[in-house]
C-alpha cells in the first residue's frame, strides 16, 4: 500500500489510545507524586457490577409523562400557574439555585399548566406507576429502581454532555463517567475495547463527542464508536484493497519491532507504550468487532423481543440487542444513544408532544424491555448494571399550544441489575413535577452509584494537578442498592 493510504490509518490506531501523555504532564508540572500511582485495574472493593449499559434519550425526556405521574396537571389544566396553588413554584429559591443559563431568559418557566397527555397505571407487584406509552417495559417494572428527585443546572441542552461530566458546559471539557471506569478498572476482554459507544451520539451543538471523550484523562480512556453493521462496524477495521490479512500481520510484526527498539531506548515513555498497546488491540478488533456484531445469529425468538421484526423498533432493537452481545462478550462500558436528529434532539418536545412521545416511546419501549427480559434469562442481570437516563425533564406548563419547554429543576431517571434493588421508587418532586423536593440528587450522584456498584471509590479516582470537586464525585444513592 501506498503512503496516502498508510497514514490515515496510522494516525486513527495511534488516537484509539495515546495512554498516559497527560497523566505525565500533570506529575511534571505538578510537582511531587510519591504517594500517587495510577490505577491497577483492580476495585477498590468488592463489586456488584461488572458492566454497565447506559442508555441515553436524547433532548429531554418528559417525566411527568413517563415514569413520574401528577394528576394536579389535569385537575388544574389549562390554568395560568399564579391562579392555583402552586403559584408560588417560580419563585422558590431552587429556580436560582438549580439554574446556571448560557443564553439568559431564553428558557423561561412556562406560566400555563398543561394537563398529562397520556394515562398512568400501576404496574408490577411493586404498583409503581408508569404511563402508557411504556406497554413493555411496565412488565419490568418490579426490576427497576425509579429516581424522581434529579436535577442540574443547565437549562439548555449543553445538559447532555453535563450528564455525562458533572460539569456545565461553560467550564469547558471534562471526563466522562465511561472514561473514569475504562480508567479505573481493567479488560474484561483483550480483544474488544472497554468502553463502547452505540446509536448516533449527540450533536455538535450540545457537546458532540465530549459526551463519550476522556479529556485530561488521555485518549486512550475515550468511548470507540461502533456501527451496528457486521461487515463494516469500525472505521479502517476492514483490511483495505489489496491487502491481505497476511501482509497487515508482517506490517504489526515490524511496527512492533521498531517499537520494540523505542521502548528499550525510552523505557518510561507511557505515550510510547500506550501506542503499542493501541496497535495491538485494534489489530485483535478487526476479527472480534465483526463477530459480535453479528446479530442475525441469534435465534428468532430472541430478535423478536428486541422487536427486530417490526420498522417501528427495528433500528433501536438491533442497537439494544448489539450492547447486551457487547456486555455478554466483555466490554465494560457500553453507552448507548437515540434521538440523534443533527441538532438538541428528537425528545426535545417544544411542540406536538403527544404525537413526538408516542412515537419515541414505541421506538425504544420493546427494546429497552427485552434487553432487561434477555439478561435476566442468560445470567447476567445480576451483574449488568443498565442506567435509563435524559438530560433534563420537561415544564409542567406548556410552551405554545401543545408541548413543553426544558426543565432542569427536577425530573426521572432510572437503574436497574447490577445489585440495584427492583420495583423501588427513590425520591420525589412536587404535585406538578417542578421541583425535585424529597432525597434531591445532582447528576453527579448516577456517576458515584454506577461506580460504587462496580467497586470503585470516585475519591480514589484523582489525578496529580487534576483537583476534583466534590459535586464532581457525587454521592451513591444507598436508598437504591440492594
């Protein structure tokens, strides 16, 4: 092969993992590490979890009409917030204390109250109330975990990435909560990376891939987007034109050569070493990518609970059915995204919220539940923790004639497996879903449950010159581990 078709290559294996170059950088010019080391792969006690699937709807998911119901919005339809008993909500303190805005005044509370736009029962032998647009995932309902009281301080969609980092998106980028448990924790499988990345991830516009990035924590802990395409799942994982996988074997075996004689001239050069670690694994890829990307191999039933047989929930289906194949082949972290439409993203119901919702909801319904069906009937429930979650929640009043503005004062997400206790809700908001009220929690303290359950102490997880702070690490929600 020619140079041109060499160093485009090249340049992507060496960006897959570029290791510890900034790790040290910050000993250098930090000074002192003696009592530091980085980690070694190994928890910090003993874990519930051994992965995580983290499914994230993009735009803003509307809790009060998904897993958090509030009858005032019917009984009180229609009226301006000031005429009814809630007309004080605006102007609780947690308005100013919940809101940092980008674009001030551009996202305004809503004074009109808009009523449900779908119907609520209890489900399960829990009773936990979810609306109707969840058929499917309202029969595992006993098997989750449902928190009401989140919240964050980003009232537009730089809340995606916020989600993602703990941090607004006015203090520029940070790591990831996939990036800190690639860093934390070691392979489960030599020959897939361990934090993955699936579905169209968010849009430029609202931090694009800094949503899966590693920032400071170096390139080689960042999410590696995967095609759900057998054939072509990787960008430059197919051997190129007129290549065989002979000769790209010979070319490995030279580089490592060179890099060989590298090491052993600069034995403490993490970048160096990182590299090599680099070229080896995306070399071990090409193989093992296609092979779990193979979803027609699974048996009809089972593509059937993940709705591949119908339009509506074939895309999402195959997304959802490749991560659980990820998670049972050991990737550790596997980040899953819908709603990508090139810009906030499809769940941001500003308008026709009804007929948007009801759409989404049968996208993703049948999906998300036989993920949950599929774990629990090959063993791995138990140890797969899976993390339902949106930006932000949306108005309780309406923005226009028919949907609802961004809310980030409270709204839902949800957890279940994963040593996560099921048919549980945690924390709550108020009689019309403005503010989170009972058991609050910021963004942050997802992050700390997922890696407490997976072992990991956020507080260990510093690095030299890199001070956290303490809402960065947030705090395990115990009301919700078994």
């Amino acid at each position: 092969m020619g140079k041109a078709h060499h160093a485009p290559r090249r340049k992507f294996l060496a960006d897959l993992g570029m290791g510890f170059t900034g790790l040290a950088l910050g000993s250098m010019l930090n000074g002192s590490t003696a009592d530091w080391a980085p980690p070694d792969g190994q928890p910090h006690f003993a874990p519930k979890a051994k992965r995580v699937i983290w499914l994230f709807m993009i735009g803003g998911v509307s809790h009060v009409e998904t897993f958090d119901p509030k009858p005032a919005l019917n009984k009180y339809g229609g009226m301006r917030l000031g005429d009814t008993p809630f007309k004080d909500f605006a102007d609780n303190p947690l308005v100013k204390e919940n809101l940092r805005e980008l674009i001030v005044g551009l996202h305004k509370v809503e004074p009109n109250i808009y009523p449900l736009q779908t119907g609520f029962k209890k489900r399960g032998q829990s009773g936990i109330e979810v609306s109707d647009w969840w058929p499917n995932l309202s029969e595992c309902v006993d098997d989750i975990a449902v928190v009401r009281s989140m919240w964050t301080t980003d009232n537009n969609h730089g809340a995606q990435m916020q989600f993602h980092t703990g941090r607004h998106v006015l203090e520029g980028q940070f790591p990831t909560i996939g990036s800190w448990v690639h860093y934390g924790l070691g392979s489960l499988n030599e020959n897939l990376p361990q934090f993955v990345v699936l579905g169209e991830p968010i849009d430029t516009c609202c931090g694009g891939l800094a949503a899966h990035g590693a920032s400071y924590l170096g390139p080689q802990h960042r999410g590696v987007q995967l095609a759900v395409r057998p054939e072509d799942p990787l960008a430059f994982s197919t051997l190129g034109p007129g290549v065989s996988r002979e000769e790209q074997q010979s070319e490995f075996e030279l580089l490592s050569e060179l890099n060989g004689l590298s090491t052993a001239e600069y034995p403490d050069d993490a970048a160096m070493l990182a590299r090599i670690k680099s070229y080896e694994l995306a070399f071990r890829m090409q193989t093992a990518v296609p092979e779990v990307m193979r979803l027609r191999e699974e048996s009809d039933e089972t593509q059937r609970m993940y709705g591949l047989d119908h339009e509506a929930t074939r895309s999402f289906g195959e997304v959802c059915l490749a991560a659980r194949r990820m998670a049972e082949s050991g990737v550790r972290f596997i980040q899953v995204f819908h709603g990508q439409n090139g810009g906030a993203g499809k769940w941001d119901a500003h308008s026709d919220l009804k007929k948007g919702h009801t759409e989404l909801c049968e996208q993703v319904d049948k999906p998300i539940a036989g993920l949950l069906k599929d774990l629990k009937q090959r063993g791995l429930f138990d140890d797969t923790l899976v993390v339902f979650a949106t930006e932000f929640g949306r108005t309780p009043g309406s923005e226009g004639t028919n949907g609802r503005n961004h809310h980030p004062y409270g709204f839902s997400v949800w957890l279940a497996g994963g040593g996560i206790k099921g048919g549980v809700v945690h924390g709550a908001t108020d009689e019309i879903g403005f503010h989170a009220v009972e058991d609050r929690h910021y963004v942050t303290d997802i992050h700390a449950t997922v890696l407490h359950q997976l072992g990991l102490d956020a507080k260990k997880l510093e690095v030299p010159g890199r001070k956290r702070l303490e809402i960065d690490l947030g705090h395990p929600i115990h009301e919700i581990i078994a």
